[in-house]
C-alpha cells in the first residue's frame, strides 16, 4: 500500500500535470478575445429585425403560446440528457459490466468520436441533401436502436453501442433548434433563451440514472434504457409531428386573409 507521504506526493504530480494546459487554454482564449474585441464585426439592429417579425401572429401575447418551442425545450431537454449519459456514465456503465478503471477512463473517448464523425457526415449532407427535420428523424431513429443494441447484449458490444449514441446526437442540436424557433417573430430571442436552459437537462439525466441503479436498486442495463429510450422516442415524436403543433392553424389564417 501507499503510504501518506507518498499518496501526497502523488497527488501533488497529478495536479501539476494539469496546469500547463489550463495556462496554455487561458492564453488562447484571451488572445481570441482581443482578436474579436479588435475586429470590425457590423453592428446588429434587432430593433429592425423585431419589426419586421412582429406580423407573423399578432394574436399572440407569450412565448409560451408557441407550443411548438414549449415542446421543443423539452425535446432539446431531453437530447442533451441522453447526449451527456451516453459520454459521462459510458465509464460507470462499463464497470458495472466488469470492466476494469484502466480501461472504462478512455470510453468517454469513444463517444466524443462518434460524434465527431457525425458531425463531418451533417457539414457535407445537411441541408443540402437532407433537412433538418428528417436528419432529427433519422438521429432518433438509430438512437433507439443503439440503447436497445446496448440493453439487449453485454460486455464491449454493449459498450460499442453507447459509444455509437454519440453518432444518434451529433446532429440534433441544430436540428431540433431551428424547429423550435420556427414562426416565432418578435419571440424568437426569448424562445431561444428557453432553448438554451434545456442545458439543464445534461446534469439531470445523469442524475436520474444513478438514483434508478443505486437507489431503486434496478440493474445497470434496465437504468441506462430506462433513461434514454424514453428521450429517444419522445425526439422522434418531436422530429415527426411535435415541431408542427400550432403552426398550422397560423398557415389556415394566412391563406383565409389573402383570399379576402
């Protein structure tokens, strides 16, 4: 065993270990910053633009009267849940599974590079070749498959299935907001101010997966599909039908009053 001295020492190496990228982190944001700060970025006039969008729908006195984006701050919500447990607790899921600290600290890695592959694939085909509405269908749709693939087997397959979940969330952020904000006019900050508190959604998720396992002692398999199949089928709802909830009644107007 390690004795205190030696613990301390340790201890004390890992932690310099990681000052110098912090440093080197801290010089490239602030030169970034005098960078922006220096150059001639145009001006933005909201104050137009809130004008121009306010005869979307004059009816409407809320955000909270789009249900479209009430719905959508919950899909979001629940996207950057599942998005976060697929790369933070793919380490606790592999040792429940019995697979050991050494090798469980790099499966993080594995998520991160789905996603990256994801993203790649959305630059060169969204929306050129797909739109948004149908890569959220698409992304729900292998997230659904990826947690039941996780659920249904054990081990490094189970593993390689929530690593791919990062493959399913790489494009429903922007996917899910533009929907979202869709037809909002004049509420389109405010909407997409509640989008961003969906965040929230990536520290409760985790959250909620280790109470089901630890506390309400279900086994490690059932938690996890507990968690994500839930989001997942409430995204695909969202990609298919959720996002069009209110707006056609705003379309019906629109042509009524031409037509007079």
């Amino acid at each position: 065993t390690t004795d205190a001295t030696t613990k301390n020492a340790l201890l004390q190496e890992m932690a310099s270990r990681v000052i110098n990228p912090y440093i080197v982190m801290a010089v490239i944001l602030v030169l970034l910053a005098l960078m922006i700060r220096k150059s001639s970025l145009p001006e933005i006039d909201m104050d137009g633009e809130e004008s121009a969008d306010s005869s979307v729908d004059d009816r409407k006195q809320s955000v909270l009267q789009y249900p479209h984006l009430v719905l959508g701050v919950l899909c979001l919500f629940l996207y950057v849940g599942v998005e976060v447990l697929a790369g933070d607790a793919i380490g606790i899921y592999g040792n429940e599974l019995g697979i050991p600290l050494e090798e469980t600290k790099y499966f993080t890695s594995f998520t991160l590079f789905a996603m990256l592959v994801g993203y790649v694939i959305g630059i060169f085909t969204i929306p050129k070749y797909v739109s948004q509405q149908k890569a959220l269908s698409i992304s729900a749709i292998s997230g659904i498959l990826f947690a039941t693939g996780a659920f249904l087997s054990q081990g490094y397959v189970a593993i390689s299935f929530i690593a791919l979940l990062g493959l399913s969330n790489a494009l429903m952020w922007p996917a899910i907001f533009p929907l979202a904000i869709h037809n909002l006019g004049r509420f389109t900050k405010i909407g997409s101010a509640l989008l961003v508190m969906g965040i929230a959604g990536g520290a409760l998720m985790p959250l909620l997966y280790t109470g089901l396992k630890d506390k309400a002692g279900i086994s490690n398999h059932t938690s996890f599909y507990l968690c994500a199949l839930p989001a997942y089928l409430y995204i695909l709802y969202y990609a298919l039908a959720g996002h069009k909830v209110g707006l056609k009644k705003v379309k019906k107007t629109k042509v009524k009053l031409e037509m007079v």
